[in-house]
C-alpha cells in the first residue's frame, strides 16, 4: 500500500470508511486472513436476526480491515474499523508507531488528534500473555484509538461510528505476525 497517511474520520491513504468489501478486494486485492463472525442482535433491539461482519486480515501490509451490515436490511457489508500495525504510517507526517509512551505524547501533541485521554484495564478478547501491559489511548473527537503494549506504541485503530452496525458495539483482535517471524 503506497499512501500511508492517517485520515481521521475518512480511513488510510485510498481506504475510505464506507468502501463495499467488494471494492476495497478491487484495491487490496484477496486477504490474506478472513474471519467471519455471526452473532444475534442483542435482545434489546427486539430483533432475532443474525448480525454478519467480517474482519480482512493483510499482514504483509499491516492492516486489518473490520466489515459490517449498516442496518438489518443491507446485504453488502461496510468497512467500519482500520486496525493499523505498519510503523510507517503516518498522522499529520508523524510516525507515531514504535514509540515509547513518553515519545508517542509528545508527539501527539504536534497532530490533529492531540485531545486523547488514556483508557485504563484494557481486555483484549485473546489475552496470549496474561502480564502484558496494555493501555489504550483515544481521541473521541477523531475516532482513533492508539495501543500501547509493553511501553510501545503497537496499533492505531479507527472506526466509523456512522456506518458501523448500531447494536454492534464488540471489540475483537486479529492479532498480525510480523512477516518474516513467524
């Protein structure tokens, strides 16, 4: 992927927020990993319909793309959450992947999502290393979330609440390799 520039509220270079899983495998090409995920709408929206999204995995291009229905009646799915591994992306021209914390709030500080707060006892679903030291940083405002594991910045994720499935309110990981470590 050659434009790896964070927009807030739009997606990453040509990946724009509301894409059909048909045109961004146009862009992207097929996965590299793909998980389908069924659920039922939670009772508390009367509904016993079944709720289809899907997460498309490229970890040669460090990205996972999250796909959802943007209400009960849609057949095609849309791109609702970026999940970002790759160091070279950038916010405002600021590499902020790979940065201990105290660099990350420094450097934060320069872009236009500077308004974050941290979010403490993050519960990743797939907890590999119970001693892991997870904090999560968020713009609202933005949409955009940075992980912080071990002290260093290691995924940004954004998400559009606007297309996004409204009773869906999960949070799931798709861990990446590193190419060439697995």
């Amino acid at each position: 992927m050659a434009d790896l520039r964070i927009k807030p509220l739009q997606g990453i270079g040509d990946i724009i927020f509301g894409m059909t899983v048909t045109e961004v495998g146009r862009l992207l090409g097929k996965p590299e990993k793909s998980v389908i995920d069924i659920r039922q709408a939670p009772a508390r929206f009367g509904s016993k319909r079944l709720v289809y999204s899907r997460k498309w995995a490229y970890p040669s291009l460090g990205i996972v793309l999250s796909f959802t229905a943007p209400n009960e009646f849609a057949v095609d799915l849309l791109l609702h959450r970026i999940t970002i591994e790759d160091p070279n992306v950038t916010i405002d021209g600021i590499r902020l992947l790979g940065l201990t914390e105290d660099a990350f709030l420094e450097a934060i500080a320069e872009t236009q999502v500077s308004d974050i707060h941290l979010v403490r006892n993050v519960q990743p679903i797939e907890f590999v290393d119970p001693e892991c030291d997870i904090r999560e940083y968020v713009c609202d405002r933005a949409r955009i979330s940075f992980w912080i594991e071990r002290g260093t910045v290691s995924s940004i994720c954004m998400w559009d609440e606007w297309r996004a499935t409204p009773y869906m309110k999960f949070k799931t990981t798709v861990k990446m390799a590193v190419p060439g470590t697995e």
